[in-house]
C-alpha cells in the first residue's frame, strides 16, 4: 500500500503545475486595440477623449453654422489660440479640445491658424528665430523670410474647462462640466460667436473625478 | 351577419391605421442600424440648404412614437458631389433623446464646402 504513494506523488505535481499555469493565464489581462470609432466602453467620471471629441465637435459645428467665420468676399479668416483654462480637478491638457477644433476648422476652409503668434508666446517659435538669420552670411539670403510677410491674427479663440462636483448620496456623486469658448475679432476686442457645451456624469462615490 | 361585418370594418381600419402608423417616412439616406429602434422611432421630414458659408446644413426631423423618453445616438457621413466620403475630424456618434410622443431634431452641418450630401445611421 505504501509502495504506491512515491509513483503518484509525481503526477500530482504535474497537474499542481498544469493547475496553476492555467489558473494565472486566466487571470492575465489581455492587450487589444480600442475601436477609437466605436468605442462604446463604460463612462468614467473623469474626462476622457470621447468627452473632449463631443465637446469639440458640438461647437464646432456651432461655430461654423453661426455664420461668424464667413468672410465677406470669401478668403479665410486667420486665427490666434488665446488662453484656455483649465479649471477642473483635473490635470488637463487642454489642446485635447483645442487641437480638434483646429483640425476641423481648418479643413471648413474658414480659418487658417497662426502659430507665431499665442497668449503664451508663439507655438512655433522658429517662424520669428529663423529671422535672425537674416544676419548671416551662411545663408543666402533670398531664402529668408522678408520682412513683413507675417499675417497679423483677426479672431482669437479663447475659453475656460470648468468642474463641478456635487455629492448625490452617501455613495454617489456627479460631475458637472463645462467647456466654454468665445471668439474675439482683435480688431473692436468684440466677440462674435460664443459656445457652451455641458455634460454630466453620475458614479459611486468611490470613483476619482480629478 | 350585422355583427361580423362590423368586426371585419373595425380589423380593417385598425390594420390599415398600424400599417401606416409603423411605416412612416422612408428615406434613403437615413438607416436604423437596430431594427428595434425603428419600431420606435420615425422619421418624418429632411430638409437642407446651402448656408452663407457655402455648407451643407441639414435638418432631420424625427418623431418617438413610443410612450417612453428615448436616447439613441447617430452618426452623420458626408460626401462630395462624386460621392465620395469627405473626411472629418468629428464622425462620431453623437447623443440625441426623443420625449414620449414628441418630435426630435437632428442638426448637422457638412465639414467643408465640398460636402453635397449625406447619410444618417442612427442606433441605439
């Protein structure tokens, strides 16, 4: 009776081994690409790229069927990005609305975006840096930008990211955000298009909305 | 006899009223991708025009026939005067509700001036 234990001591711990093999490849996680045009995961309570692309969508189509980027005898206006603030709990870069709207509003054919010149400085600071080289005897100098040919802003898009968070219950709260935008004719500092676009979301207390 | 015809006058009238009730307003550039939801939800008038801007802006007018407060969502593909889809940066699904027994507008303007027409998927 005794002689069979050494002989199955060996076969269980094979199936021990296969065992826990099986058991941890289950719990890995797999890695999958997200369907970015249908991606019909959960909502979290904070702000993701669905809620920045509905955002910049909205009002951009707002804009655009406002009529205040229709140049009178066509031709694009030349747009500035002033401050976007960012408002919330949450650590936001806020060109994740911006850039989109950019990127559509320059394929409306209505605007054409300056990057020389911004609230924070220039975004491309090497349109004004490859000036000096008018300087330089390395360069030839036909091939350096001439002076005056930069094209001075008409409008500039500005606006606010804004949150609010409000206790529901003892176990759920909701978020609510705000995107905000106005665009200014530098000209007469007046704005002729504004936009809001606000959006809610409900979660369990547990849930980090910054 | 008397009896018979009248129920036959009443099923009569009930299936013509269901059958126009459900079919409603068919047009080629909107499709339900859930069945289910066009039981629901018809659509009832499409109207565009050309703005200022030279952008095709269009109006779909919806109505939910049902007795519950509906959210669904749609999607607008824009194309040129070759059919061709014209590409933008926002063709994702967008929210819209619907009251019970209320009408519902979808607004969508085209991307660019090339946009000429459009189609609308609508789903749950």
């Amino acid at each position: 009776m005794n002689n069979t234990h050494p002989q199955k001591r060996p076969i269980f711990k094979g199936l021990a081994a296969i065992a826990l093999l099986v058991g941890l490849s289950g719990c890995q996680t797999t890695t999958s690409n997200i369907d970015m045009n249908n991606d019909q995961r959960g909502a979290v309570m904070g702000l993701d790229y669905r809620d920045f692309g509905g955002a910049a969508s909205a009002m951009v189509d707002d804009l655009l069927a406002s009529g205040a980027l229709d140049k009178p005898g066509g031709g694009r206006y030349v747009l500035a990005i002033s401050r976007v603030i960012n408002d919330t709990m949450q650590k936001i870069d806020t060109d994740q609305l911006i850039k989109q709207m950019r990127v559509a509003l320059l394929r409306s054919g209505k605007v054409v975006v300056t990057t020389a010149v911004g609230a924070n400085g220039p975004e491309d600071r090497l349109a004004m840096d490859a000036r000096e080289l008018r300087n330089s005897a390395e360069f030839n100098q036909q091939t350096v930008a001439a002076k005056g040919q930069m094209i001075a802003p008409e409008y500039s898009l500005s606006g606010k990211i804004l949150q609010k968070n409000v206790r529901d219950s003892k176990s759920k709260q909701s978020a609510i955000y705000s995107f905000q935008l106005s665009l200014t004719d530098i000209n007469t500092g007046l704005a002729f298009w504004e936009g809001e676009e606000i959006l809610g979301k409900s979660g369990s207390n547990k849930s980090v909305a910054w | 006899m008397k009896k018979t015809l009248f129920s036959s006058s009443l099923l009569l009238l009930l299936l013509t009223a269901v059958g126009c009730y459900s079919t409603g307003h068919s047009d080629p550039r909107v499709t339900f991708i859930d069945r289910g939801l066009s039981t629901h939800i018809n659509i009832t008038d499409i109207s565009t025009s050309v703005n200022s801007g030279s952008l095709l802006e269009a109006q779909v007018v919806g109505y939910n026939k049902s007795s519950k407060y509906r959210r669904f969502q749609y999607k607008v593909d824009w194309f040129d005067e070759t059919n061709r889809l014209v590409k933008s940066t926002h063709d994702h699904w967008r929210d819209v509700s619907a009251d019970q027994k209320s009408e519902f507008h979808i607004n969508a303007i085209g991307p660019n001036p090339d946009a000429r027409s459009f189609k609308l998927k609508i789903r749950k």
